[in-house]
C-alpha cells in the first residue's frame, strides 16, 4: 500500500489546513452552548475530511488510488454549503428554523449527490472524465456537475443572504458580525467557484484555502462578538424587553441610547430620538433641582402629557464613570407609577372619609362630655338659685327684708356665673361646629388647613399666630387619619391657650425625624405649674383629649409650663 503513496511538496497546504480546521472543531465544541457553535464545528470537521481526502489525492501515485481519494474528496465535500446553512439558520433564530422538516429538505440534495457520485461510472453525468493538475486528479465536470452546483451555490446563498438581511435589519447588535460573516462568505465562495472554473491556474488549493478563511471570519463573528454570552445577552434582552423607559446620555445630556419603551414613552422612534438633548424632549427636567440636573444620582417624579391624559413616571438618574471614575454620561431610568398614584390617591381619599366618620364620633364624645359638664355645673347652680328665692320668700314672710335682699343677691350671682357658663358653652358648641366643618381634606391639603384655620384663630380671638415647618417635612407621609388626629391637637391645644392662658401669640412648628413627626405648639401666656396642678387634681377635658389622640396614634404628649413663662405641648407620634 505504501507503495501508492509518494511525497510531493504540493502535500502541506492541505496538511495546514487539516490542522487549522481540525482545531477550530475543537474550539467550537468547547463552547457549544453558542448557537450554531455545533454546526460550525460540523462544518469545520467536513472541511478537514475535504484537505485529508485532497492530501491523498496529492500523494497518491497510480489513477486508481487518486480516482478513490477524488471520490471521497467530493463526497465529505458535499455537506459543507449546507451545513453551513444550518450554522446561519441556528445563529439567526436558535431553535426556530432547524426543524426536521427543514432539515430532511437541505439535506436531500445532498443524500442524491453523493448517490450520483458514487455511480457515476454508469451513467457519467456527474463527471464525463478525469485530468492531472499539479499533481492531483482533476474531474472534468458534466451537465450534472453543473446543475448540483447551481443547486448547492444559489438555493443556499439565497437563503443565507435572505437570514442576514432579516437579522441585520432586526438586531442591531448582530449588525458587525453578520457584515463580518458577509465579506467572509463572498471571499471563500468566490475562490472556490473560480478554482473549479479555471483549474490550470489552480498552483495552490485556494477553494480549500477560501473555505478555511470564511470558516476563521463565522469562528470570529460567533466567539469574538461574544453576543450570545448568556450575562450579555440577558442584559441586552432585559434591557430591550424592560418595561420601564430607560435612556442613556453623554455630558452634554444629548441622548445616546434608549430602549423601546423609552421611544414609546416619547412618542418617536429610537432612530429619531437619538442625538436629541434631553431637555427638549422632557421639558419637566428643567424644573429639577440642580443637583439632579448635573451628574449626581437622584430620584424624582415627573409628569408627561402622553396623548389626550397626564401620566406621572417616577425617574432614577444614575452617573455613567468610566475605569478612571470620570463621568462619561447618564443613566436615566422612566417608570410610569400612574396607576399607582390613582391607587394611592383612591387609598387616601377612603382613609380621609373614615378618618372623618371617627372624627365626627369622637367630637359627639367630647361634645357630649363637656356640654354634660356644663349642664351638671348649670343644675347645680339652677338648684342653688331655687333654693335662695325660696329663703328669700320665707324671710319676706317673716318680714325679715334685710335677709331677703341676701338672698336675691345671691340669687343674682349665681345667676350671673350660670350665665357666663352657659355663654362659655356655646362658644365652646360653635367653635366644635366649625372644627367639624374644617378639616384636611383633597380640596385643602394638611398644612393648608393647618394654616387657614390659624388665620382664622387670629381674626376671631386677636392673638398672634405663627406657623413653621421644617425642611425634612413631607406632608404625603403623613397618613390622613394621623393628620386629622394631629389637626384636632392643635386645635385643642390653641382652644387652651385662649380659654386659660390668656395668650397674645401661639407658635406651630413642625419638623420630622427617624420615621416621627414632632410638633411644638408654644403659646406666651400665663403658664402654669404642671406639678401643682396634678397634686390638686386639677384636670381639664381639652387636656384630656390631647392625651387620648395622641395615645391612640401610638405617640405621646408632653406639656411643658412654669407660672409666667408660657406653656409648650410637645406632640410626638410615628408616621411609618
């Protein structure tokens, strides 16, 4: 057998050639978890078969041997285009295009070829002879040749560049290495149509060599693009799927990227939108705090007209640093929170009308309290002005006029206290009448109301008020039950300082701190000892209540005061 074989220089390219394909299988099946990954190493190993089979025909020495090897040669030859096809297909659409049906339809052709090749001594169809070109046999190619070649060259090819048009025109990121795959394709097909068109100027085997480099330029475009990587691609897919509107920006704030629901939120096409500034697209940036405006990362709602409503977009803005830690850019991150602010606000107006029924309930309460009070206080007083004018009758019986004079002057006295009580009361009963009117609602938010009742307070009883907030306040943390229990404080808290002492200025403040709303309401009246006035047992309604609203929102009330220096009420409850 040795003796068929004889070394010639003509041996090495195809040598080079079987080395290179066969190594480049071997990287492919390292990662074959790339689409097409397998096919291409198919490819590649059919390829290497083609080199060994033509390094043969090189070698060998007698017709017969090198009639074998041009057999062999063109029959592992055969599945090359196709397999190929495969290749694209699976990098296209992995798992979509590689069925069976469309498997047994490529792969037919190929089963007839090889049928024909090998019985081509019957009929002489597929070759009508044989000639030796640089040291190896040569077929002279007949009438099925050429119609096998127009078969595998131009229902492949027009299928491979219908996939590239269809993938270079839906995915942007396959753009360069379809391109790359392109050139690749022209350049090794064209070498080796015009090997098998002009043979005698064939000195090396460059449709071998052709096919080799267009296998290098798919090993490039599928590994070195790396765009099935699967934290790539998750990225790139959750980006492009990503509800929320996501935009990028250079330093200038001119838009560089976005995704498609950031078109969609902007009315246009990512096409359109790129290279715009960002400021003209979404005028509302302009009304954000400078700090959100330049390259600091922050948080803020924003609205947009989006067709004939208003929907509200809760925006995150990111700093884009490169390796050096020099800002490149923005990130800007659009969620529609829309039906989340109707849910909230549908949320809020249920609690203020609940909030509003437990509040008239308590009212009637300490309505009902204080007018029995009073009318305890108002019998009382009636009995005693009763019994006085029946003394006084007896003593007018008896001719005792001095002592009826005593009387009816007590009588009088009384009388005069009962009535001041009784005026006291019904100021009391109107003032719990407009607290039932006035009270946080949608029309008139917290500190709204906050404020028109203390100008209301000062145009009806002449005392100064002062109201104050602090900068870490945020009135939409406060829920509406907590806000009408904290109004009814201070109202109760101002009613107490103009009833008992006698105070020509109160002051509200209110400042946040550690998931707690504290406020301070400071009046500069007479004041009082605390102490004293526990250890007399002295206790009043207004006070009372104070204690139990702050009691049931789970806080505390602390009431600071010494004769002569005012008194402050420290209310504190949280908010979370």
């Amino acid at each position: 057998m040795t003796s068929n074989y004889a070394y010639i220089p003509q041996i090495w390219p195809p040598v080079l050639m079987v080395v290179l394909m066969i190594a480049l299988s071997v990287f492919s099946l390292r990662r074959r978890s790339a689409p097409g990954a397998l096919q291409l190493m198919g490819a590649c190993l059919c390829a290497a078969a083609w080199a060994a089979s033509l390094l043969m025909n090189y070698a060998a020495v007698d017709t017969a041997t090198k009639i074998l090897w041009l057999k062999v040669q063109s029959i592992v030859q055969l599945p090359i285009i196709i397999v190929i096809t495969c290749f694209i297909l699976e990098y296209a659409w992995p798992q979509r295009w590689l069925t069976r049906r469309n498997l047994a339809l490529l792969y037919f052709p190929v089963l007839l070829s090889g049928i024909l090749l090998l019985t081509n001594d019957l009929h002489h169809q597929i070759w009508r002879g044989y000639s030796l070109v640089n040291g190896a046999l040569r077929p002279q190619f007949g009438i099925g040749s050429w119609i096998l070649s127009f078969y595998f060259f131009g229902v492949p090819e027009a299928l491979n560049l219908i996939v590239f048009g269809w993938l270079f025109r839906r995915s942007p990121q396959h753009r360069w290495p379809v391109t790359l795959m392109l050139v690749g394709q022209i350049v090794g097909r064209t070498l080796f149509l015009s090997y098998n068109a002009i043979p005698l100027i064939s000195v090396l085997p460059y449709n071998l060599m052709g096919m080799s480099f267009e296998f290098l330029i798919y090993a490039l475009a599928l590994f070195g693009f790396r765009i099935f990587d699967p934290i790539p691609l998750a990225r790139q897919t959750t980006i492009e799927q990503l509800k929320s509107g996501m935009l990028v920006l250079n330093p200038q704030g001119v838009i560089i990227g976005l995704n498609p629901a950031a078109a969609a939120i902007l009315g246009s096409s990512e096409k359109r939108l790129k290279g715009h500034l960002i400021q003209n697209l979404l005028p509302a940036l302009a009304h954000l705090p400078g700090e959100l405006q330049a390259s600091v990362a922050g948080q803020a709602e924003i609205s947009l007209e989006v067709g004939p409503e208003t929907r509200f977009y809760q925006l995150e803005i990111s700093p884009l640093k490169d390796w050096r830690g020099l800002g490149i850019g923005r990130l800007l991150l659009l969620s529609d929170v829309t039906e989340q602010k109707k849910a909230q606000a549908q949320i809020v107006v249920q609690q203020r009308a609940l909030a509003m029924l437990h509040e008239r309930e308590q009212l009637a309460r300490e309505l009902h309290d204080s007018t029995g009070q009073v009318l305890g206080y108002a019998g009382f007083q009636l009995e005693v002005v009763h019994d006085r004018i029946q003394e006084g009758q007896a003593a007018a019986s008896a001719g005792q006029i001095a002592d009826v004079h005593n009387h009816l002057a007590e009588a009088e006295n009384q009388l005069t206290r009962l009535s001041s009580v009784v005026e006291e009361a019904h100021a009391d009963v109107r003032e719990y009448i407009l607290n039932l009117r006035l009270a946080p609602s949608d029309q008139r938010p917290f500190f709204a109301t906050i404020r028109h009742y203390l100008d209301g307070f000062s145009q009806n009883y002449g005392i100064q008020t002062e109201f104050s907030i602090s900068p870490r306040v945020d009135e939409e943390k406060i829920n509406p039950g907590t806000q009408m229990q904290l109004f009814r404080i201070i109202q109760e808290a101002l009613s107490n300082a103009r009833k008992h002492a006698g105070a020509s200025c109160v002051q509200v403040f209110f400042e946040m701190q550690d998931g707690t709303v504290r406020i301070h309401i400071q009046d500069n009246g007479r004041g009082f000892d605390p102490t004293l006035a526990a250890c007399k047992g002295e206790s009043h309604f207004g006070l009372r209540f104070m204690l139990e609203r702050a009691g049931q929102l789970g806080g505390s009330l602390q009431v600071n005061s010494a004769p002569g220096e005012g008194t402050c009420v420290i209310v504190e409850v949280p908010i979370d």
